[in-house]
C-alpha cells in the first residue's frame, strides 16, 4: 500500500502540540535544576530576626551554635543565643569587626579602633595579641578566619575611620597569617587591591579571599608553614564577608548573598531587603541557618547544608 503523507490541517496542530510541549517540559527542567542547585531548605523564606543596628557586621557562632556580630558603629558585639534571644555580649570591644571563635573558644576581634587583634577568653578576658607589623601600624583588621590545629588569617585593608587619632596610612592592604605559637606574624599576601572577606576549608587546605576593591575572589593553596601558593581566580565577584558549607560552597556578600559552588559557578542568588549585606555564618543548634548582617538588621535563612566555618 503506498504511504500517504498527513494532511497539513492535521500536521500544523501536531507541531505547535509538540512545540509547546517541548518548552514546557524544557521549562520545566530548567527550573527543576535551578532549584536542585539551590540550598535553601524546601519553603523557607527569609527572615528579620532583629533590627535598629547602626551597621552590624562580622557574624561567628561557637560550639553551641550561638552566633555572634557586630554593632560596629556602636562600639558592641551582640550575642543571638540559640533559644532566639539577643544580649550585649561586650560594649565597649575596640570598634569590633570581624569576628572568629577557635577551637579553644577564644573569640578572635578584629579590633578597628586602634588597629589591633584581640583575643578574648571563655571568661572575656580581652588580650592584645598584634598591635602592629614590624613597628608600624596596620590599615584596620578586617575580617578573620581561624585555622584548624591553630593560626589563623585576617585580611587589613584600609577604610579611614573619623574615630582614628592616627598618622596616614603607613603600609599596603595585605593578607597576614598567625602561626598557633601567636608570636610570628607574615603577610602572606600582598598584590590585592583591598583584601576583605575571608574564609578557608575546614580541612586547613584552601583559603579563599575576596579582593571587594577589584571586584574578584580568590583561592590559595595553604602550605604547611602558613604560607600560600597557586593563586587562581574563583569569581569575578569581591565580597565584605565569606562563608563556607559542608558541600564546599561559598557564600559572598554585597548586594545579598550570592552563593557559588566549588568550581566557581553561580548557583544562588539571596536577596536581603537591605541596601548592604556585610557578612554571613551559619549557626543554630543543627548550624543549618544562614545568618546574615546587613545594615541594620540581622537575618537568618534555613538551609539544606550546614556550616563548616565554626571551630
């Protein structure tokens, strides 16, 4: 029997059926990945925890999943306790700043008022550990990360503070390590154009910094000294503050959150009704929530991963 081609009245709705189809479930897929990709947990919005800060910044938890942040302006660090209710940990804390508990639970301050890092202990006892760099004084630490087995890393870009009763900058805006004897201090970085946010893995392999002043973050390979090698750009994207999961993602802050996997690929995008995002952690009893200072406000966002960056 000779074969007799459909007639167009029938073929025309059979191809707009399939197109439609196709860009549907096409559509469809895309979606699916994107939110595959994401690590919000399934209907979880974000929410204002507190607000009236002046600025806050420079949030940490400890080994309890309390967090802890910055009212940089107001000279306080405020502790978020894990039952959801706020208290003045310490007024009257150095201008604070960056923030990091070790695996002691000493909590590490970047001390912007006179330049300094301090060391508070479980009872908050306050100990200048560096007030300067070979004799001369540091831009402002900024933003810290405390290292596994010991040492940490604190980025020192400058940012003029009306508060400062000090001569003009004195050195460039590096990236310094302290080995865990805390007597020998190295600028391990020295090429950024404003060093800022700064997180590694927990592992004590990789660090990651965010150049904010020429819009890039990058990562390093830890050597056992402390020193570091293989400088390769993650993202075209700088940050104020950084944090990590458990599946290696890093959270970059600015306009929001902005979260990359480990290959450097955007896969997330967290707005923060606030005009700017400062800095992240995860904490909580489970460290499965996001929490994020931006501004005037303190926020929290649950997740399906959990947080690495708490000692």
């Amino acid at each position: 029997m000779k074969a007799t081609s459909p007639k167009p009245s029938v073929v025309i709705p059979l191809l707009l059926t399939t197109l439609i189809l196709g860009c549907f479930f096409s559509t469809t897929l895309r979606a699916a990945d994107s939110k595959t990709d994401s690590k919000i947990a399934p209907g979880q919005t974000l929410k204002k925890l507190a607000g009236g800060f002046e600025f806050t910044e420079g949030p940490t938890c400890d080994a309890d999943g309390n967090v802890f942040f910055t009212d940089q302006p107001n000279d306080r660090i405020i502790e978020w306790s894990i039952d959801g209710k706020q208290s003045t940990f310490m007024q009257t804390c150095g201008r604070a700043n960056g923030l990091a508990f070790d695996q002691k639970g000493n909590l590490w301050v970047c001390a912007d008022e006179f330049n300094e890092l301090w060391r508070i202990d479980r009872g908050n006892k306050v100990t200048v550990i560096v007030k300067d760099y070979k004799g001369k004084l540091l831009n402002g630490p900024n933003d810290i990360w405390t290292c596994p087995g010991g040492g940490l890393y604190f980025t020192d870009p400058y940012y003029k503070r009306p508060y400062w009763k000090r001569g003009p900058k004195e050195m460039p805006e590096c990236v310094y390590y302290l080995g865990p004897d805390l007597k020998k201090l190295d600028r391990v970085i020295d090429d950024l154009k404003q060093p800022n946010g700064i997180i590694g893995t927990p592992d004590g392999k990789v660090l990651y910094v965010a150049d904010i002043g020429a819009h890039k973050t990058f990562r390093y390979d830890i050597q056992p000294d402390g020193s570091l090698k293989n400088k390769q750009l993650f993202c075209e994207m700088g940050s104020d503050g950084m944090t990590i999961d458990n599946e290696g993602n890093i959270y970059l802050t600015g306009k929001g959150v902005t979260v990359f996997d480990v290959s450097g690929k955007q896969i997330d995008q967290i707005d923060v009704p606030e005009p700017w995002t400062a800095n992240v952690c995860f904490g909580g009893r489970s460290r499965d929530t996001l929490f994020i200072t931006a501004s005037k406000g303190l926020y929290a966002l649950k997740t399906e991963v959990k947080g690495v960056d708490s000692q």
